[in-house]
C-alpha cells in the first residue's frame, strides 16, 4: 500500500514522451506553445469563474476625454454611438462580461438615456472585480439624466468622470 503523499510514477505516453502536467483547478490552461500565469478558471479549465479578473485579456484603448467630447459636438453626438459601441465591446472582450457593443449601440439609438447607467455600471464593475472600490456606479448616470438634458452640464460631467475611470483602468493594465 503506497502513502497518498508520495510522488505517483508517471504513466507512459506514446512515443516515450512524457505527458504535459495536468493544470491545476482554478488555474488558466497554457496558451499552445506558452506559458501563462495562472488565472481563475473553473473546474473544467475552460471558463473564467465569473467576477474574476481574466489574464491575458485584451485591453481596451485609451480614449482623451476632449477628443471624445470635440468628436461628439462636430459629428452632432453620432460619435457617443461609435464610443458606446467600443467602449462596451472593448469592456466586453476583456472581462467576459457585459452588454457587449453592439447591444450598446441598440440601446445607445433607442434608448439613449439608460446609457449613462450602463456605461458607468460597467466600468465601476471591472474595478469591483479586482478587488477594487468602483470610481463609478450606475448612479453617476444620474447626472446625465438630472442635469444634463437641458443644460448638458450633467452630461459633460457625467462623460469626464465615467471616461476617466475607464481610462485609468486601461493604463492600470498598461494601455498607452
């Protein structure tokens, strides 16, 4: 009878290859032909346990606040579709979670004043799942909607908070 602390022989493969380790639960599968720091998976290896950050995930693109707000006044605000449309795809492709761009933009045509929610929610979110406190909540949309349909004055505020907490989250992860 052999102790279950003790090292097992390694079963033989064909061609006299040793077999590759067999990943641990809760850690991320190798890329082909890379290694990759661990991440949280699920118990089959193959899915992101929800909440938890995803390594190697893309990182979205930093976006100057000015510029946003310059391209939405020339282009008479068709380019806040093109901003919600990436943001909440780039949001998306990073954390597995989300609305996703093009449900984004749907909303952003029809029902444009549940944006500021959606968008503050989701980026307060990918602080959350690190671990940290969220700059911003769905609540900060209440300045869009409070102030800012007559006087744009809460949309700009709204727009200068949510796009900063989400650009310093991209330069967290070493976005340019």
């Amino acid at each position: 009878m052999s102790d279950v602390n003790e090292p097992q022989p390694e079963e033989p493969t064909p061609g006299g290859v040793p077999a590759a380790p067999t990943p641990e639960p809760g850690s991320a599968p190798p890329a082909h032909g890379e290694q990759t720091p661990p991440a949280a998976y699920d118990a089959s290896g193959t899915a992101p346990v929800a909440g938890a950050p995803v390594v190697g995930a893309p990182v979205g693109q930093v976006r100057e606040t000015g510029t946003c707000i310059l391209l939405t006044v020339v282009t008479l605000g068709f380019y806040s579709w093109y901003w919600y449309f990436k943001t909440h795809e780039e949001m998306r492709q990073h954390s597995g979670q989300g609305i996703g761009g093009a449900v984004a933009l749907i909303l952003a045509i029809f029902v444009g004043v549940v944006m500021p929610f959606f968008s503050s929610h989701e980026v307060g979110q990918l602080y959350e799942r690190r671990g940290q406190e969220r700059p911003v909540t769905a609540m900060t949309g209440l300045w869009a909607l409070l102030l800012g349909w007559l006087l744009f004055i809460g949309l700009i505020v709204w727009f200068v908070r949510t796009n900063r907490a989400l650009n310093d989250y991209w330069r967290s992860l070493g976005a340019a």
